[in-house]
C-alpha cells in the first residue's frame, strides 16, 4: 500500500495533467456507455497529417500531425495511458491539455542544446525495446520493433527522435534543480488498517479495533520490544512490511496526518496512533534533514520535474489553444 496520495508525474511531466482531464471526461457518463467492450476503448492511432496549428506557444505553434504523432507514440509506450487516452480524439479538453504538454516539451528543447550523447541515448533506449520483444514467448507476439509499431501512427525514425528529444528534456529538468534540495526523512512505522470488507487483501476491522489493536502496538514499543518484529506481527502495509516498515523520501509523497508526523515527531520517539484514511499508524522517525535532489530517489525526482513544469507553464510558456468546441480534436 502507498501512504502517497498524489500521482506523481512521469519525467515528462504528463500524467498528472491527463488524469485530471480524463477524470473530467469521465464524469456523467450513462450506464450504456460504461458498458462499452475493452476492443471499443483501445486507443486508435491519431491522423499525423494535418497542418492545423491548434496552439501556440512563446516562441513557437503546435502543429496537430505533430501532436498526433507524440500522442500516438506515448500510447504505444504506456498501456495504462493508451486505454485512458482513447477519448482522446472526440476529447477537447483532454486534447488541449496534451497540447500544452507537448508545447512545454518543445519549449523545454530549446533550451537544451543538442548532443551526441543524446542520439546514443536513444539507440541504448531502443535497444532495451527490441530485447525486450525478443524475449516476449506466444503467438502472435511482435519480436521486432518494426512489427511491434506497425500501424501505430508512427515510424522507427520518428521513434528514435521522441527518444532523443526526451532525454534532452530530461537533460533540461536536471539542470534546473542542479543544487535544489529536498526535505528528506527515513520513517518506521506499523499500519494497523481499518477495513470493512471490501478491501480482500486487507483484515476485517472496526475503527475502535484498529485503534486498540494500534495501541497495544505502542505499549509493546513503550515497554522495549523490537520494532522490526512487531513490523512482522501487526503491520498491515505491504509496501513496508518487508523493510521493516521503513519509508525513506520526502514528507510530501505521504498523506498529511503521516507527512505531519514525519516533519514533527521527535527524532527515535514512538508517536501515539495517528489515524489516517489507511488506518492507525504507529510511527518512529529515524532521520531527517535536507539532502540534494541529485541523490533523491526517483519518486521525488519525478515530483521536483512537475513542479519546475508546473512553473514553466504558468510563467514562461504563453500557452493558447486554438481548439474550439466545434473541432473535438478533429
């Protein structure tokens, strides 16, 4: 179980926009659309040949073949991602939000000068994918890139040059949170959970049973015994209970009553139960302090690009979209 609630954003700073456009468009649906098949969402390539400029930037348009081609390229490389983006098409608001993605991307490259390093980059990248296909087994499995793109709106080059261009962009992230730090903390903790049923991985539990099972866990602790072991004992959290119920990052990755308590609690003090919407959390704070970014582990890595996208966008990038109610992304 993560204590995060937010959905971090991948390196190219766009998963957290599409969940909230795709939220959106998912609401007021009726009961005969639920019921769609799976075949009729899958995502369907997107047209690459329209010359329409469907937005601008400081310094540059949004071609929509070009938006399309990213599009479909980023379907191709995220399953997840493909199935939610197959409004896409019919969606102006899910689609505007893709474009200013895309704009910041190629604003963000022209800040970045071009290298060879970022080609070779790219070749290693792509390899990855084709070893990958080769060891897939079954029938009517691809077992080239070639065969694996076909169709998907996109060519191997075209391919290559995302490739080359995301690690420029990543190039860009880095060297705007060069020398930024982030407030890091190492946390032990036992998640006694509160379940009503409908969570089958989880123990049937009352609150006022949580509660009291979560203080007996304090006791113990109080009274000397061995954090790890009890870890193993009463610890409902899978996303620790093998290391002993340490989590390490930044405060900001969990929810506020545990971000609280790890910016808060005393350093090796055992806090009494603190309740959240996972459970009871019985918590030990075993360091804390400011570490460079460079050091951090992916997770905050991700959420520091978003906020230097979240910025970028809000006082650099001048985005417009030229979209209007009447196009849907045609």
């Amino acid at each position: 179980m993560r204590l995060s609630k937010k959905w971090i954003a991948g390196s190219l700073a766009f998963v957290l926009i599409l969940s909230a456009a795709i939220a959106g468009c998912a609401m007021g649906k009726d009961n005969k659309e639920e019921e769609q098949s799976a075949e009729s969402m899958e995502f369907q390539p997107l047209d690459t040949t329209s010359k329409k400029v469907v937005a601008e930037y400081k310094g540059g348009k949004v071609v929509e073949g070009d938006l399309n081609r990213y599009i479909n390229i980023i379907a191709y490389l995220d399953p997840q991602l493909s199935f939610m983006m197959s409004s896409v098409k019919d969606n102006q608001e899910l689609k505007t939000e893709l474009a200013k993605e895309y704009a910041a991307r190629q604003y963000m490259l022209t800040k970045i000068k071009d290298d060879p390093s970022f080609a070779k980059q790219a070749d290693e990248t792509l390899k990855q994918i084709e070893d990958s296909l080769k060891q897939q087994q079954g029938q009517n499995k691809p077992q080239t890139l070639d065969e694996a793109i076909k169709g998907k709106g996109f060519d191997k080059a075209q391919l290559r040059q995302f490739f080359v261009e995301y690690h420029r962009v990543n190039q860009y992230y880095d060297e705007q949170l060069k020398g930024q730090t982030y407030d890091y903390v190492k946390v032990q903790h036992v998640l006694v959970s509160i379940n009503d049923g409908s969570q089958k991985d989880q123990p049937k539990r009352t609150e006022e049973q949580a509660k009291k099972r979560a203080e007996e866990v304090k006791k113990k602790l109080d009274n000397g015994g061995d954090f790890a072991k009890l870890v193993k004992e009463y610890s409902d959290d899978p996303g620790s209970k093998d290391s002993n119920g340490i989590y390490e990052g930044t405060p900001d990755q969990f929810v506020p009553e545990f971000a609280k308590a790890c910016r808060e609690l005393p350093l090796n003090q055992i806090s009494d139960p603190i309740k959240t919407d996972y459970g009871f959390h019985i918590v030990k704070v075993l360091d804390r302090g400011k570490k460079p970014v460079a050091e951090a582990d992916e997770q905050v890595k991700m959420q520091k690009r978003q906020e230097v996208y979240d910025l970028l966008v809000k006082e650099e990038l001048g985005f417009k979209s030229l979209l209007s109610n009447d196009q849907k992304g045609s």
